[in-house]
C-alpha cells in the first residue's frame, strides 16, 4: 500500500486503540474519545473507519466470547499493528515538522 | 404482551444483524449496542433507551449496508454491478432520509396516515386470524365436529352453522345411542351448560359449568395438567360425582394448591370430588365455563328422547373426511329410526367445530377486514398524492440529472427508496399503535365473541405490519416515480425554471386519487350511518313490554321446598313479603322470562282450525299476576287468575303470533294446547290471547303460551317486581329476602331495563357502531386531507395564472369561487362513484341490519352532505389563499 497520512479520526482511533490496550473493543474506543477529546462519535463512522483502517492493515482484531450484558454477542478486541504504529508515527512527524518554528504562531494576536 | 426483555427490542436487533456483514463483525457490533442499551437501561429507563438504540442502529445500519458505505467513486473502476448497486441503495436511503427531514409536514402527515390505516388492519388482522384463521387448540382440530339431531321440517335440506336454529340439542339417551352406534368416531362424548351455585368459603357463589362426558374430554384430546379429566367409569350409573377444574378456578379459589385432588365440592347441594385441573388456556365450550362435572345419575338413566339439552362433539377418523362420515351418520340415523318410528323423520348432521364456535361471526368480522383494508387504501391514495407533489416539484432535478446521463432506473430506485422509508416509518407507527391499542380495542369487543381469549398480541404483528407497509409503499411509488423520471428532458429544463401547466397532467392523476378516495370515505360514512340507524331501529323496538320500574331477582326454589305442598306456600310466602315492600306495585314470577337468560323449547301439540300440529314452542310456567306486573296486555279473552289451581281445569294464555298460528281468521279460545314430555300428556284449554314479547331484542319467539304455575309446578326463578320509583333501591332489600329465602342460593339481580339495554343485540351492534363509526371518520378525515392538498397544490400551481387575471381585473370573489368549485366537483364526483358502490356492496351488509334497508336513501343523503361540507371546509382555506394573492407580489416574482 502507498504511503499515505492518516486523516484526524483515523489518528484519534488509532490512538484511542493503543491507550486502551488490552481492552480496546468498539464501545471503550468510543467512551476514550468522548472523554479525551470530547468528541462524540456517531457509530457508524466509527465501525466505518475500524473497517478501513482493519483493510489498510493498520489495525488487527481477534474475536472473544460474548457476555450476558452483550446479549452473548461476541466482542471484538483490536490493537494496532506494526505498520499502524509505523502510520501514526510518520503522521505524527509530518505534524511536526510542519509545526516548527509555529508553536507561538498567532496565539497573541488580536482578532 | 410479551414478558419485559433484559435487551434491546428483539425485532430491532434481528433487523441490525441482517443489514451488517455475516460473521464476527456484524455479531460483535451487535453486541456492542447491546452492552450500550444495557448500560442505558439502568441509568435512562427503558424507552430512552430504546430510542437512543435505534437511532445507533440506525447509523450503524446506514453507515455500513454498502462498500464503504458511500457510492462508488468514479476514479476507482468499475466494481461489480452488485455490490454498486448495494452502495447506491445506502445512498439512496441516506439522501431519501435527508429529503424527508427537510420537508416534516409531509412526511408527518404521510406516516400519520399510513401508520394509522396500517395500525388499523394489523389490530383487525390479528383477531380475525385468531377467532378465523388458526386452528383450534386442540390436536388434531380439523377432526372434530358438532353432532346434531336435525328436524327437517324446520331447517330445510340443508341447515348450515349459521342457522343454529334448525340444529336441535339431543338427551343423554340419544347421545347414547349416537357414540355407541357411530362407526366413524376415535371418540365422542356429549356436554351440556349450565349455572350453578358452589357454596365456597365466603358463601354460595354463581359459577358457570359445563356437564361433561369422559368421551368429550377424550375427543377434545387435551391433557389435564394435574390428575386425571373423566374416565368411562364417570359415565357409569352409580359413579361417585366428579369435578374436574379450570386452572382459572383452580388458581381464584385454591390459590394453584398442588394438593387439591380428592377435595370435596359443593355444587348445587350434591358433593362434587375433584379428580382434576385442565391447563391454563383451556376454555371449552367458552371461556366463561370454570368447572366440569361429571353427568347425575338422575339424568343418566332418564329415558326421554324428545328433550334436548346436550351438545355432542365428536373426533372423526381422519380417513372418512367430513362427506363420508356424513353418510355413516346417515345410516345411523335410519337405523335409529327403525327402532323409536316416532324420530324417523330426524337425521343426524356433522358440522366441523370450528364453523359451530365461529358460527356465523365470520362475514360480520371479514366485512370489518374489508372496511379497515378500504382505510388503508384511502392512506394509500394520500401517500401516493404526497409523493406525486414531490416528483413534480423535482422533475427539474430529476431533468438536469438524466441530462447529466442518470438512468432513468436509477432515478426510479431513488424514488423508490424515499417511498421505502416512508412506509417502513409508517410501518413502525402502526405496529406501536396496534401495539397500544389492542388492549382497549378487545375490551370493546362483544363479550360473547367467540375464541376472544384466544388473541395474542405478538411480534407476528410486526411482521404484518411491515409486509402491509411495503405493499403500500410499492403501489404508490411506482407511477409517480416513473412519471417524473419519465419526463422529456428538453420540456423540463426549457421551462427555465417556472411552473406553468407543467403539473397539470399531474394533477389530473391527483385529481383521480382524490374522486377515489371520496369515493371510498363515503362508503365507510354510508355503512358506519347504516348501523347507527340500525342500532337506533334496535332500541326503539318494543319488547311488547313495560321495562319501568322492575327489578329482576333470580334463584332457585330451596331444595326443602321443592314438594307440592311446600312449593305452594313457598311461592304465596315470596309473594306476600315481596308485595310488603314500600312501592311496589305488582309481583309476578316466571320461570322464564325475556332478557333473563335461556329458555326451554319443548316440542308441543297445538290445535290448529286445520287439526292438530307439532311444533317446538316456547312457554313460561307463571304466578297470574305476571302478565299484569309485566305490562304485557290482553287482547283477547282473560288472564290467568289464581282460580286456575291445581284441581281446575287447565289453562293457558297464548301469545298472538301462536293465536294467529291456531286460528288465522277467528278465534283460539277454546282451542287446546299439550306440551309433549314425559309425564305431561294433558290437553289445555286456551282461555286468553297475549301481546307478543320479544325475547332477545333482534328475536321474536314463534308462538308463546303461558301456564299457571300451580297447573305445573317444578322450578320457578325469576321474581318480577314493579314499584313506582327508582328501582335500583329494591335492589338491596330484594337480595336479602332471597338469601333468606334460600341460603344456598347466589341470587342474580338486575333492572330490567339495564338488562335490555346491554342485550346481546344491543352490544354487538353497538360494537359494531363504534368500530365503523372510528373507521369512518378515520376514512374521511384522510379523504379530507387529500382534498385539502390537491387543492393546496393546484393553487400554488396557477399563482401565476391568478396574478395574471386579478391584475387584469378579475374578482376576488371568482376567484375563490373558481377553487371552491373544482374541490366540490371532486367531492361530488367521489360521492357519485361512492353512491354506486353502496347500492351495488348494500347486500352484503344487509344481513348484520335491524329494521331498515341498505339502501337507505336518509342514510345515503346524509352522509353525502357531511362529507360535502367537509371538502367544502377543505377546499376554502387554499381558496382564501388564493383569493388574497397580491398581483403586484406574484407578478414580481416572475
């Protein structure tokens, strides 16, 4: 696959992914973003974006037993892959490079 | 309904899992809503929890039905045809939900009108499929059939369930000789109903039972759920009396007591020694009976054969099929023949069970079907008009994109989707409204109803709902969606974006929509008129009676003071306090009496000027003063007095209808009477001519006569009293002389006047009534609103056209002249179609009408001006509208 930036959502999942760790299933990936970017999420671009993200190879998920508040639904759990980590990262240092020398940039200057 | 669910609605999570991928994922985002509706449901309750549910389901199921979920883009080639035209489907719904929630009034009033024409039918569609449709609950329910004696003479050839009057009850004997001699039943048995009292810890209680036969349980084939049901030993002469219980009275008067077996009952003075309990659901011959007993010897070894008291049901061998079974019985019923010649004109007649317990409610309940589909159709045509508005509105759009090279298919499908939506919303509305109102819609219902408690309200419902909803939605879309795909594409954009007579061929197709659905409302006004006239005709009868003032109070005669003697100063002691209290006028008594339950029709001899007849003939066994109390007059010769006793000559007062029976020209005094059962051969003299007394308010007997009651003493029940107030204060102190009279007993009372207002009769139609009465201003309140908008609409359309003439000097008074009279030429154009349609549909509502023709022209002129007048309020708002345009406005906006 091209190399390619990854736009905001799909950093924020991705990142919201590699918080939650262990315990990164679809619903707790929602409550992260709610809680750390104040972001609510509708559910569809949500699955939208875990299955774009799952087709680039960037995220992986393995399936675990459904539980009686799930009705016995299953739970998917994901974790980013290498070339998630690889992804994010390239993103994150564009950003910054792009961001040099800007930190200051505009936060004094009146409206 | 449904026992509340820990989870989301079940119907919404099987929808969800079917528009997301098979597999892991599609279950695990299942899953996930499930766990976020669970966590809701403790914080928010159930129905927030709900609504937020389906609006994820919602976005989930839209966000990821297609590739993607968005249409495919052209720079990516060429995907295969499905799996586009899978993402346009998203596409189109998603865009379709958009539009629909730019324009809320039309979308609300289109989802109102579906959901109420589709909650309608899917509520009407649930009871007709459970008292018509579904089998009973019984195994094997096509095997069992009624079995009666028929009379030739009174039926006919061929009687059918719905005339029950020509299938006569049989006694024990011929009951007997039927399942003894009977090649072609696995097993029969015979019941019989009746009241009784059961005297229960709190005192003697009213209680329905059912006399029943082992071989009727048998033939039924239900399980008890504990115990035993009747063995062939029960049948035997000497057989301990047994009981077997419903699990409704199980559970009220033994609180689901496990250790009920072997208990000892008391019903009507005899102990009664439970052997069982049938499982909840088990309701036969109706829902009312709460216990079965076991036959009494007395009746066991009765010889009589020309009563009849019992019913016979009996389970086919399925081989024969009901015509060969018939043949069988025929040759039974010729060999019984041979043996007692008196009954060779008798035959035996198998009808299924199902045809007997429905027994002739089907056309009354299928009519309804078919007024309630009339109203979905009506929501229908609005539907389809909306949606007909909106395609002319876009048939620029619907141009530049077929200019732009869009498929006229595509654009079809587009159209489609948006119809889609609107009827599955639609779809939702009526189920929620089937869902709430079922409840209060059974509780109208007539309670004699057959197989009433036999209706669920389950999710089946839903699955009617929403076949009902897309058939409707189907119908509608296609043509105006073809239609404005259809237009040529240079007339479109060469318009240069003005309406001028563009939507005219459009507002023809609306104007057609509108004719039918006026026409349709009037039918469902005409018919709704016609059972009110119906009812109004039903109360306005006279019962040949005087209902004013009495009290009604019925219980049996004490078992000590059944003998002759005893008897007699039984009925002169009840007489004389009854008469001691303050107000009361006249005291009678009968032992049958109209509006106060069944009654007994022997068959009698009567002479006749041409000689002697027999016949089935009702009587009444009475005190003298019963005709007085009753108000029913004498029109001929005299009363019973109390010198007819028992050393007199025996007398009996004849009704008119039996007097004109005896003697057509002149006179029956003198003529006699001989009621034929055994122990009863005398002839009586008729001394008196009686008024005619309905019965039930719909059934006039043929031919009554009354005896005095000390010429042929037996039971007396009913106590008639009149007084000169209101009678609801003897109630009370008529109770308590009952109770004292006979403590065993659970006296009934009522007004005789409540009585005949909430007859059989009366309730049924007025049933019938409301239900029609509901539909009808359901119907024409959407034919209304139809009017409404085509008028709304064609205004908006020649706005220019009006500027136009009132700059150039027109009225405003012809103006508005000119809309009202094109809404009323639809109206009159509908009530002319709708006018045929009753004169052609009146037959089949004729049988469910008293006293007046379908063809009732007051009807016909009535509703026709109700519905006139609405379109008329209908048409004068986008009248007004159009009369108060601004020329100078309308013509600027060009």
């Amino acid at each position: 696959m091209a190399p390619r930036f990854l736009g905001d959502f799909e950093q924020m999942v991705l990142l919201a992914v590699l918080r939650l760790g262990e315990e990164a299933y679809a619903v707790a990936v929602l409550r992260e973003m709610d809680i750390r970017a104040g972001h609510s999420v509708s559910r569809g671009t949500l699955y939208k974006t875990l299955e774009r993200l799952h087709a680039r190879g960037l995220v992986a998920w393995a399936v675990e037993e459904g539980t009686p508040e799930r009705g016995g639904h299953p739970r998917r759990l994901f974790r980013v892959t290498a070339a998630g980590m690889r992804a994010l990262h390239d993103s994150r240092s564009v950003f910054l490079r792009m961001w040099e020398g800007l930190e200051g940039a505009g936060e004094g200057s009146p409206r | 309904m449904s026992p509340r669910r820990a989870g989301p609605p079940a119907w919404a999570e099987a929808l969800l899992l079917l528009s997301l991928p098979r597999g892991p994922v599609g279950r695990s985002i299942v899953g996930d809503l499930h766990e976020e509706f669970t966590a809701d449901l403790s914080g928010r309750g159930r129905t927030r929890a709900v609504l937020r549910y389906l609006r994820r389901a919602l976005s989930v199921a839209l966000h990821l039905s297609g590739p993607g979920g968005r249409a495919p883009h052209p720079g990516k080639g060429r995907q295969s045809r499905t799996r586009q035209g899978v993402g346009a489907l998203g596409h189109d719904l998603r865009l379709a939900a958009r539009l629909l929630l730019r324009r809320p009034g039309l979308t609300l009033t289109a989802v109102v009108s579906l959901g109420l024409g589709i909650g309608a039918n899917t509520g009407l569609f649930t009871l007709v499929n459970a008292i018509l449709l579904r089998p009973l609950p019984y195994p094997e329910a096509a095997e069992l059939v009624g079995v009666f004696r028929i009379d030739p003479e009174v039926t006919g050839p061929t009687p059918t369930p719905e005339r029950l009057s020509g299938l006569f009850a049989v006694p024990y004997e011929v009951h007997r000789d039927w399942v003894e001699m009977s090649p072609v039943f696995t097993a029969a048995g015979g019941y019989a109903t009746d009241g009784a009292t059961v005297l229960e810890e709190s005192g003697p209680a009213s209680v329905r039972v059912a006399l029943m036969t082992s071989g009727t349980f048998r033939a039924l084939g239900v399980a008890p759920e504990l115990g035993r049901s009747f063995l062939p030993e029960d049948d035997q002469v000497g057989a301990p009396p047994a009981a077997v219980l419903s699990d409704g009275y199980w559970r009220r008067r033994f609180g689901g007591d496990r250790g009920v077996l072997g208990k000892v009952l008391e019903v009507d003075g005899l102990g009664y020694t439970v052997v069982g309990v049938m499982p909840q659901g088990f309701a036969f011959p109706g829902s009312a009976t709460q216990l079965w007993l076991s036959f009494s010897d007395e009746l066991k070894t009765n010889p009589v054969r020309n009563a009849g008291y019992m019913q016979v049901v009996a389970r086919l061998a399925p081989a024969l099929g009901l015509e060969g079974a018939q043949r069988e019985m025929d040759q039974v019923a010729r060999r019984i023949g041979e043996i007692h010649p008196e009954e060779v004109e008798h035959g035996i007649g198998l009808f299924p069970l199902k045809d007997l317990i429905v027994a002739g409610r089907g056309a009354g309940l299928l009519g309804l079907m078919g007024a309630v589909a009339l109203v979905l159709l009506i929501a229908c045509t609005n539907l389809a008009g909306i949606l007909l508005v909106r395609a002319t509105e876009r048939r620029r759009e619907m141009g530049v994109r077929r200019a732009l090279g869009a498929g006229r298919g595509r654009l079809v499908a587009q159209q489609l989707a948006e119809c889609i939506l609107l009827s599955l919303l639609g779809g939702l509305a009526g189920w929620a409204l089937a869902r709430v109102g079922m409840e209060p819609f059974l509780s109208l219902m007539p309670r004699e109803l057959p197989r009433l408690g036999e209706v669920r309200v389950d999710s089946g419902l839903l699955l009617v709902a929403f076949a009902l909803a897309l058939l409707a939605g189907l119908l509608t879309a296609l043509l105006p969606a073809w239609k404005a795909a259809a237009t040529p594409i240079n007339t479109v954009l060469g318009e240069g974006g003005r309406n001028l007579s563009g939507g005219r061929s459009a507002s023809r197709i609306q104007g057609a929509l509108v004719v039918s659905q006026v026409a349709l409302a009037f039918v469902l006004l005409a018919g709704a008129g016609l059972f009110v006239r119906s009812m109004v005709e039903l109360l306005a009868v006279d019962p040949g009676f005087r209902s004013e003032g009495i009290v009604i109070a019925s219980f049996d005669v004490p078992p000590d003071r059944r003998s002759t003697a005893e008897f007699a100063a039984f009925l002169e002691e009840m007489e004389a306090r009854l008469r001691s209290f303050p107000g009361v006028l006249e005291v009678g008594a009968a032992n049958q009496m109209p509006f106060s339950g069944g009654w007994s029709a022997p068959p009698v001899s009567v002479e006749t000027v041409e000689g002697v007849r027999e016949g089935i003939r009702h009587f009444a066994a009475v005190l003298p003063t019963y005709h007085a109390t009753m108000g029913i007059p004498i029109v001929e010769g005299r009363s019973l007095s109390p010198q007819d006793g028992p050393a007199a000559e025996p007398v009996v007062v004849v009704s008119e209808t039996l007097a004109r029976l005896m003697a057509p020209e002149g006179s029956p005094l003198g003529m006699r009477v001989r009621i034929e059962t055994v122990g009863d051969s005398l002839w009586r003299t008729v001394v008196g001519v009686a008024g005619d007394v309905v019965y039930r308010l719909n059934y006039v007997p043929q031919g009554m006569f009354y005896v005095p009651i000390t010429q042929r003493p037996g039971s007396i029940r009913n106590w008639v009293v009149r007084s000169d107030g209101d009678p609801e204060r003897l109630l009370a102190p008529v109770r308590r002389l009952a109770v004292e009279m006979n403590p065993g007993a659970a006296p009934e009372l009522r007004v005789l006047e409540d009585a005949v207002r909430s007859s059989e009769a009366v309730v049924a139609s007025r049933f019938t009534v409301i239900l029609l009465g509901g539909l009808a201003a359901l119907a024409a309140f959407l034919a209304v609103l139809g009017v409404y908008g085509v008028l709304a609409y064609l205004v908006q359309l020649r706005t220019r056209e009006m500027g136009i003439r009132m700059a150039m000097g027109a009225e405003r008074g012809r103006v508005l002249w000119r809309v009202l009279r094109q809404g009323l030429a639809l109206a009159g154009l509908g009530i002319g179609v709708g006018v045929v349609l009753v004169l052609v549909l009146g037959q089949v509502v004729q049988a469910g009408l008293f006293g007046i023709p379908a063809r009732d022209p007051l009807t016909l002129v009535g509703a026709a001006l109700g519905l006139g007048a609405a379109v008329l309020v209908a048409s004068y708002l986008p009248a007004r509208r159009a009369a108060s345009l601004d020329p100078v406005v309308v013509l600027r906006g060009e």
